[in-house]
C-alpha cells in the first residue's frame, strides 16, 4: 500500500479555499448549519455525510435515551467515540456502528467517563459542523479529530500531541439503542483492521462489515474481549474490541478510512478502492462541501435575513440526510429477508421513514432530486420482491434494509403514485399497482376489519380511528394510479373504500373516533387527551383533519365552510391545553402539535374554505415561533426530513396538503423570492419563482397575485404550472384581503387531479 502523501495546510488551507469560495460569492452550502436541531428533540446529528449517503460519519456523545436517538445531543459535555451510520432525526434510537476513538495514555477499552474510559471531555467552542465536514477537539486525549466522508467511505484525520502511548480504539459492543448479537475483528495487516458487527436493535437482526484502513503503520495492535485483552489477532462474539498503537511526535497527523458494507469485507474493500482510494483529506472534504453545494442550488431564496437563510438551507440539507444509500458500488445489498442481493441500473434506499416523509418530503424530492425519484421507486419494488413470501409487502419503515414495520398505513403507496403521475415512470407500473394491492389485501395491523366493515374494529391498543383514515388515504392513491392504467374496476372498488372515513366521523361530537366490533363509538372519549388506543401519537384534534383527498367531504361534514372554520380556529386556540403528555407532542399552539406529522397540513386547511387569510397569518406564526438557526432550532423530531420539509415548501410559499395529486396549497412566503431550477433531463421549465413584493414580518397577507402575469385569484397552483416554470407574484400587505381565493372555484378543493 503506498504511504499517503505529506499533509500541505490540512485544515487551516482547507478553510482557505472554503473563505476563497465564499469571497467569490456564498453558495448555499455555506448557510447550513448541520448543528440545528441537536439540542432540544430535533434528533439530528452534527457529522460528516453526502447527499442521501451510506456513510454518515458522527460524534456520538450517547448510545441510550430518547433524545439520544441519532446518537448525539448538543446538551451533553463529552464524545463516546465516532460510528458511521446514524439516523437522523427519528423517535427511535439504532445503527451507531464500527465506533472509533482516538486516545493517549493508557490503554483504555470501555468508554465509562471521562478520566476512567477512552470517552473524552469537549466543548462546543473547540466544535465546528459544515456539509461534509465535522471537527472537535476531544479535551481530555489533545487529539483534534477532523471527519469527511463518501457516499460509502469516511476519512479520518487525528492530529495526535508527542505521546509513547496513542492509541485508537475499535469498540464493536457500542451501537446507538442497539447491542450486538455476534461481531468479529481481525488484524489483517500493519495498517487494516476488517470484521463485521451484527445487532439486534430496531427492526431486528443487521449486519455490517467493514474495512479500517489507517495511514500509517501501527506500532502495534491488540484485540479484546469484554473489553479486556485477548491473545491473538483476532475476536469474536458479542463485545468485542481492538486497538492499534502508535508512538505520535507532536502535531502528527494519522488518518483512517472506514468503509461500510451489508454484504461483506470484501465488499467494503471495493467501496473504499471505488470511493476514497487515496489519503488526500482536504480534496475529499472539499469535494463533499462541493456535492452539498450543487445538491442544495436547485432551491434559491432571497432574504436580507441571513438567518432565515441559514434555517432555509439546513432544512433544506436535512431532507437530503436521508434515504440513504444501501448497496454496494457493485449493486449488492442484503434485502429485508437477509439474504444478499443485487440491484441493477438503480441504488437501493434505506431509512425509508414513510410515514412521516410522504407528506412533503418526497413530493420536495421531486422537485429538488428528480433523478433520485425512480430509485426510490423501484426501492420499495425491490423490497416488496425480496420479503419472505409469508410476509410481503411494499416498505412500511425501511432501517438498515429491514423492514421495522413501524407506524401505519403504507405510505410508500402515495410516493410511487405521486411519482408516477409526476411522470416518473422508469419501472414496471403494472408490477406496482400489483404490489399495492397484494399490501392492502393481507392482514397486516387490522387490515381485515378494515376491508370487512369499513373501518378497524377497536379492540385493544389497535389506534383504529388513525388507521381508518390512513388506510382511506392509501387507498385514494390507488385508485388514482389504477384509474390513470385504465383499471376501472379496481379503481371503482378503492374509490369506495377510500370513504371508509366517514364510518369514524361521529357526527354528534364533530370527530373521528372509534368504534367497536358492535358499531358503538369507543368510550370514555375526552378529544383533548392523548390516547394511544385509539389514535397514534395524536388525539382526536389532531387526527380531525386527516383527510387530505377529501376536505370539501369533512367541510360538509362538519357542517359547512363558517363551522369548518370554527373548528380550525378551535385547534390553533391557545387558551386549549392538551391535559396529559406524551414525548412526540412539541411544537404546541393550543391542540396544534406541530413536532408530529399528522398536523402538518392542517394549517393550510382554510384555503379550502376561503378564508387563505387565516392560513397566511399561521404558517407565518408556526414557522417563526418553532423553527430558527440555533441547535434547539427544530421544535420536534425531525423525522428524516419531514419536519424541515415543512419550513422549505412554507418558506417558498406553498405546500401540498394532499402530497399524491399534484396540487399546492398557497401560504405567506418567508422569503422575498424563491426559484426553483428545474432538472432540464425531467422538466422543460427552466425555472419557476415565487416573488412576495413588498415582504416583512409584518407584511403576511396575500393583497393580489399574478402568475406569468396574469391575475391568479385561485389560492393554490399545480405541480403542471410550477414544472412548465415561470413566476407567481404575491403582493403582500399588512392587512387580510380576504375576497382573494374566497370564491369557490378559486378554493384547491377543487382542483382538478392529474
């Protein structure tokens, strides 16, 4: 193995050619600032990763807790180590694996407390966090660790004092909410420590191999058992370490690259040959701040605010955390079912977090990454084909490739849909709508009650009101697809049941609730209280409003546009407090609950009711008192992106309620202008812009609209409209003009699907 080059500048050029850049006029990588959203219960990490990346190279200050879910949180005072793969943003904890730590001093293989384990001590003004890029200087061991990555790879760069005694530990025992079942490392050679870490944690059994290459040779190495020295080269079992030695001058510099596989060492020998072959540090982080940079621009805003423009652009990084990438460079990957398999022409997502995505983080995507939307497709196809027969269907919650069956419904459905009818159709529709319906005919949570009698049977714990109404909005994405094929009966026959809604809408109390084998409406009922049995993370407040293929139904239902209203101003009433807790409910504006998803569209609801107003002053409301650019700068688990899809599509200022019909809703924009460069491979637009004259922070209210100049009263605009490019005008004022999108036909209720 050739010796890497000497270092010439390392951080203090890299820093330079950053300064260079930004002199020559900031791009929009230069306003992300990963650490938004590290304090407080946003759940996301600080590191080092690539656009929708495998790698995702991270300090990890904790490995338990709920806060703890992506293994780092801003409040905590010192550094277990770094792994590489995170989640980021969820409610639930796992993945942290291959942990690395470097030390000096005595040999040290657990991680106890700074002083008596290698986790070391740090402080936040010796951190630094950008696209691609991660540094800290760890207190207790004086070694100032630098982290880059690949999409597959990451890079390490120690600068180590003069010590007889530096050491980096290899700990495979840590894991993020997770414990392995079996691990192995091995000495494979002076520089290359190889092995592979299975783990039990949330989803069930993963595993990943890796190769840790370092860019010297080790003065010496050692393995250990239970975190006690063993002989040999190599260790087995479930807590297993190792450790390579060095004797460092002052100011040495020792790298390490790690590369990650599902499928084996060898297969991550070819992601690091492929990926991160050489040791040149600052080009590899340069490169990844530059893959940042272009996966960003599509998304342009104006804004004198520097600082919204920073919490504009770390939401708009943080919808591209994830998915991440799963397979090999040479398309292997280890499926749902465990077995290795290989996918061709496409790569294979996981971190599929599609209850909370579909919402509008993917309907972004399609906007922003349109040449990642058929992968994503035929993703949720290649898991449907690679599931054990005896449990099939299309990906629920994809972590790590195995199916976590987490949350309800099956929201993968909306996002092939809205793909499909976005005109995104490099895969086998007919396949698809085959695995649609082969996922809502088996038994899966209820699913039986639900085909039987219109509606989940209540039972125990089976949060039936909220399934109800997911299913129903699954099933109008099917029927949108089927219909699109020319499928009548099938399209007919999920129309139906897409209604099933109003079998959970009790018309005496206003609310969907539910109901029990005999049709009687489950008591005691309190709509203010959380309650699990019934809903899912939510009360019935919060799951009022979830039927975005149907609000004109749930406004009739409710009693027409002023009751509908009524309603609404109910939920957002501060003076409404919610009487019990639950960790997932933050963000609160009286029965609002903007940290979980199934609120998220309820603000822009008065559009359909004419009164767009009322929405203009709210979203304003929701996204500046819950989102801002410091650490505790997202008021709730980000939810691989969703929570941050929010604040994009309100920033520019739109948002689509109902995400698989192609139209969006019209808010009050935070930005003086947003312009959307459209991918000329997919879309002929060239580029589509929203400008609000005369913006501020007191300037909310839509007074008139123009698109492509021509007057546009309709308080929405089509996906049609925005692809085919050109500029909406909103001119804002300070005071409601409240006959603008009041009239029926300009309402997006009834806009016309695709």
């Amino acid at each position: 193995m050739k010796r890497p080059p000497k270092k010439s500048g390392g951080l203090a050029a890299f820093a330079l050619g950053l300064f260079a850049t930004a002199c020559l006029g900031a791009g929009p990588a230069d306003h992300v600032k990963p650490l938004i959203g590290t304090d407080g219960h946003g759940h996301v990490f600080p590191g080092a990763t690539l656009p929708f990346g495998m790698m995702q190279l991270s300090p990890d200050t904790r490995d338990e807790t709920w806060d703890g879910c992506s293994g780092y949180h801003y409040s905590d005072g010192s550094i277990l180590g770094f792994s590489h793969n995170h989640l980021s943003g969820t409610g639930c904890g796992d993945l942290g694996n291959i942990l690395l730590m470097p030390t000096v001093g005595p040999l040290k293989l657990s991680a106890g407390k700074p002083g008596d384990g290698y986790r070391s001590s740090f402080s936040h003004d010796q951190e630094e966090a950008r696209p691609g890029y991660y540094r800290v200087m760890l207190a207790d061991p004086k070694v100032n660790v630098e982290l880059t990555s690949t999409v597959r790879a990451g890079l390490h760069r120690y600068t180590f004092p003069q010590s007889d005694d530096a050491h980096v530990v290899l700990d495979l025992w840590h894991g993020i909410s997770n414990r392995p079942t079996d691990s192995q490392v091995t000495i494979a050679d002076d520089r290359t420590l190889t092995g592979f870490r299975r783990s039990d944690g949330w989803g069930g059994d993963k595993v990943f191999y890796f190769v840790v290459e370092f860019s010297r040779p080790f003065d010496g190495a050692g393995v250990a058992t239970d975190h006690k020295p063993a002989e040999g080269k190599e260790a087995k079992g479930r807590n297993v370490q190792a450790h390579v030695d060095f004797k460092t001058k002052a100011g040495e510099v020792i790298q390490a690259r790690v590369a990650l596989s599902t499928v084996s060492v060898e297969g991550a020998r070819k992601n690091l040959k492929a990926e991160l072959p050489g040791w040149d540090f600052d080009a590899t982080a340069a490169a990844a701040f530059a893959a940042w940079d272009k996966a960003l621009s599509p998304l342009q805003v104006e804004s004198k605010d520097e600082n919204f423009k920073q919490t504009f652009y770390s939401s708009v990084y943080h919808t591209m955390v994830a998915p991440t990438v799963l397979n090999d460079v040479d398309g292997q990957v280890r499926g749902p079912d465990g077995k290795v398999h290989t996918v061709q022409g496409f790569n294979y997502y996981t971190e599929l977090s599609f209850w909370d995505t579909f919402r509008a983080e993917h309907p972004l995507l399609t906007l922003t990454q349109p040449n990642r939307v058929n992968d994503f497709v035929k993703t949720c196809l290649a898991h449907f084909r690679f599931a054990s027969p005896d449990n099939r269907y299309l990906p629920v919650w994809a972590n790590g490739g195995k199916e976590t069956d987490c949350m309800i419904g099956n929201h993968s459905i909306p996002v092939i849909v809205d793909a499909y009818l976005k005109g995104f159709r490099d895969w086998d529709v007919g396949e698809a709508l085959n695995a649609m319906v082969d996922t809502t005919n088996m038994n899966r949570q209820f699913l039986d009650s639900y085909r039987d009698v219109g509606y989940v049977v209540q039972k125990r714990d089976e949060q039936s009101a909220a399934k109800t109404l997911e299913y129903c909005y699954d099933d109008i994405c099917i029927a949108r697809l089927a219909r699109a094929m020319g499928k009548t009966d099938i399209a007919q026959a999920y129309e139906k049941r897409a209604k099933n809604w109003q079998n959970v809408f009790d018309t005496e109390t206003g609310f969907m609730r539910s109901r029990n084998d005999k049709g009687e409406w489950v008591l005691p009922f309190d709509p203010k209280r959380i309650d699990m049995n019934c809903y899912t993370e939510a009360n019935a407040w919060h799951y009022e409003f979830f039927v975005p293929h149907d609000v004109p139904g749930l406004i009739a239902k409710l009693g027409g546009d002023a009751n509908f209203v009524t309603k609404l101003d109910g939920m957002f009433d501060p003076s409404q407090k919610i009487p019990n807790s639950l960790q997932d409910i933050t963000g609160v504006i009286g029965m609002y609950a903007h940290g979980n998803e199934p609120c998220h569209h309820v603000a822009y609801l008065y559009n359909y009711a004419g009164e767009a107003w009322k929405t203009q002053a709210l979203v304003r409301k929701v996204a500046d008192s819950l989102y801002n650019n410091t650490p505790s700068g997202i008021c709730g688990n980000d939810d691989c992106g969703q929570t941050s899809a929010w604040y994009v599509f309100t920033a520019m200022g739109f948002y689509p309620v109902d995400p698989a019909d192609g139209v969006y809703v019209i808010g009050s924009p935070l930005a003086d202008s947003a312009t959307v460069t459209l991918d000329p491979a997919y879309y002929k637009g060239g580029k589509f812009t929203v400008v609000a004259k005369d913006n501020s922070p007191q300037n909310v209210y839509i007074q008139s609209a123009t698109l492509n100049g021509r007057p546009h009263t309709k308080s929405y605009i089509t996906h049609d409209q925005i692809v085919a490019g050109g500029t909406l005008e909103l001119q804002m004022g300070p005071s409601p003009n409240k006959a603008w999108g009041a009239a029926t036909a300009d309402r997006p209720g009834t806009a016309a699907r695709p």
